[in-house]
C-alpha cells in the first residue's frame, strides 16, 4: 500500500511531460532530417537582438530549422529576395515593408516580436529644438526607407518645409549616417538605441522622441512568402515558435543577449549595449507576436496617402494564424508561465 503514493507521483510527472510535449510540438522529432533556410535582416541594427540571439544560441536547430542568417541592405531588396525564395523569411521593420506588401509584392508578416517607435532625434549640439534645423539638414538613408518618413513625419509635426529643412541622403548604415553628422555634413538624424548614448557621449543631443509623433509603427517583424505559406507550412509554424523562444531566451539571458549584439554591431560600451537591451529586450517586446491589425491598416493609409498604388487589402498583408497556434497550443503559456501577459 505504501508504493501507490510513489506511484501516483510518477503516473503526476508523466502526465505533465506529456502536457509539456504536447505544448511544445513544434520541436523536430528525433531522426528527422533538419529543413535548410535562409533568413535576412534588412539592416545592422539592435531592433534584431532576438534574431541574433536565436542564431548564436543555435535556438533554431531544436525546432528541425538548419538557419543561415544572412545580410540583405534595405526593405526593398530584401522583400526582392524573398519573393524570388533567395530567401524563406525576412525580418525587417513591418513599418518600411509594409508599403511594398499593399501594393502587391506576396509576402505576408507572420509574426511581430516588437511593437513601437524605438527612434529619437539626434542633433548636434548647437542644436537645441527641432525648429533650430531651419537651414540644416536632417541625414537619411534612402528614399522610402523608415528614417526617411520619419524625417518627413518630424517637418509635418512642426510646420517645416523641404526648402527650409534639407532631407539629406547619406548612406545606407547608421554608421554612414552618423559619421555624415560628426561631419557636420547634416546636423540631425533619425536613430535607435543604442546610437543615442553614444551620440551624448560624443557631445550630440537627443532633440525629440519619436514616439511622440504618434505613428502606427509595426517594428522588427518576421516576413515569409506566398511559396512557404502554401507548401511549407509546418516550417513557418516552428520558425514563429523558435522566435517566440528567442523573445523568452533574450529576456532571461541578458548578457548572451548583449554578447549577440556586441557581436554584430561591434559594440563594447555597456551602457550603449544595456541602452540597447533596455529598447528591444523590454520596452517593445511583444511576447505573443500577434501582427497588430489595426496598426497595419493605419500604414496602408499613411503609404496611400504617399502616393503608394494600393492592391491589397489590410487583412491580405498578414497572417497570425501561427501567432495565434503558439497560444492555443499552450506553448507560450509553457515559455511564460503566469509571466505571460
């Protein structure tokens, strides 16, 4: 009679490894072959901490995922890569890829770990409010891209003109850009942590919070095409999942988090990095990586207002089914806990 306590404790852990198999069915069983793809960032930037991470921790290959993360400069050329399945998914700013999708290029988001307007206004130091730029210029990167509506954003916000405040293009990094400023080449520019805190530290100042402005900003977010989401379905469900783990990951393990980051920017200063974790790690963070509809059709409207020919609706740009699979499955409650929200 003793042993049917013990027993019912182990038929209680056989239950819950279950119920956790279960939650967590994404993971590649054993003996499977691993799925080879490739998956770009459209820039060097701390609003890809998670992906990085993912790659380093090697979070992929848990998931059956054989990854190679590679590096396509701009929205443009990575939604090109992406509908030509040079590449399976792209993660980029749904912000600056959103206008491509409505007006025709099939490829949809399937998932937004981050949600929100990182960008602050960096100016030199004789510059002290935004109406100062009158004369100057504010630098950018290239037309279309998300710096460049922003700096249009800021003019409109304030009642500026393009005659009386230069938008200047100046390279496709933020290093580029940054040097253009020390230059003096332009006196301001659009950035995202972790550039504020070395700009204070190099004497530069931050002149206005672009959260300010009010935008919808759907930031870093996972892009796949029409030839996954119709003959590689389950890939696509385990790459949202893999990253979803990446948002749990990065949180829980902040210094192989900054390591990640330090790696591909760089970077050794602590605050910039700390700056940095603080922003994507916590501040944008969207754990259940739902894409925000109502933020999508608010970007369609600020693109056909910009002149973009609109061909797709709203509600064909995205496709949270695999988001909302994560939740359903009981995996993110698996990941979270009660810290699930």
């Amino acid at each position: 009679m003793k042993r049917y306590p013990m027993i019912g404790l182990i038929l209680v852990q056989l239950l819950m490894m279950a119920a956790r198999g279960e939650a967590n069915s994404y993971l590649a069983k054993p003996g499977e072959k691993p799925v080879a793809i490739r998956v770009s960032t459209c820039a060097v930037s701390g609003g890809f901490t998670h992906m990085y991470a993912a790659v380093d921790a090697r979070l992929f290959d848990k998931y059956g995922l054989r990854t190679e993360h590679i590096y396509i400069q701009g929205s443009g050329p990575g939604l090109t890569a992406l509908t030509t399945n040079e590449i399976q998914f792209l993660y980029c700013a749904g912000d600056a890829t959103i206008p491509g999708l409505a007006a025709g290029v099939e490829v949809k988001l399937v998932g937004s770990p981050l949600v929100g307007m990182p960008y602050v206004l960096l100016a030199r130091k004789d510059i002290k409010r935004v109406e100062d730029l009158k004369g100057k210029s504010i630098g950018y990167s290239r037309p279309g891209q998300v710096d460049h509506r922003l700096a249009r954003a800021i003019l409109k916000k304030f009642n500026l003109s393009e005659s009386e405040v230069t938008l200047h293009p100046s390279g496709g990094s933020q290093p580029e850009r940054y040097r253009a400023m020390q230059q003096d080449i332009v006196q301001a520019i659009p950035v995202p942590p972790p550039l504020d805190v070395r700009g204070k530290k190099d004497g530069f100042q931050v002149i206005y919070n672009l959260n300010d402005l009010g935008l919808p900003f759907i930031y870093s977010s996972l892009h796949t095409n029409s030839t996954m989401l119709a003959n590689q379905h389950e890939t696509v469900q385990r790459f949202v999942a893999a990253m979803a783990e990446a948002i749990h990951f990065v949180e829980k393990n902040p210094e192989r988090a900054k390591a990640s980051l330090s790696k591909v920017l760089r970077l050794t200063d602590q605050d910039s990095l700390q700056s940095a974790y603080d922003a994507y790690a916590k501040l944008l963070v969207n754990r259940r990586m739902l894409v925000p509809p109502n933020m999508v059709t608010e970007a369609v409207g600020v693109a056909q207002e910009r002149g973009t020919v609109v061909k797709r609706k709203p509600a064909e740009l995205f496709d949270n089914s695999f988001a909302e699979h994560l939740d359903k499955s009981g995996f993110l409650r698996e990941l979270w806990g009660a810290e699930l929200r």
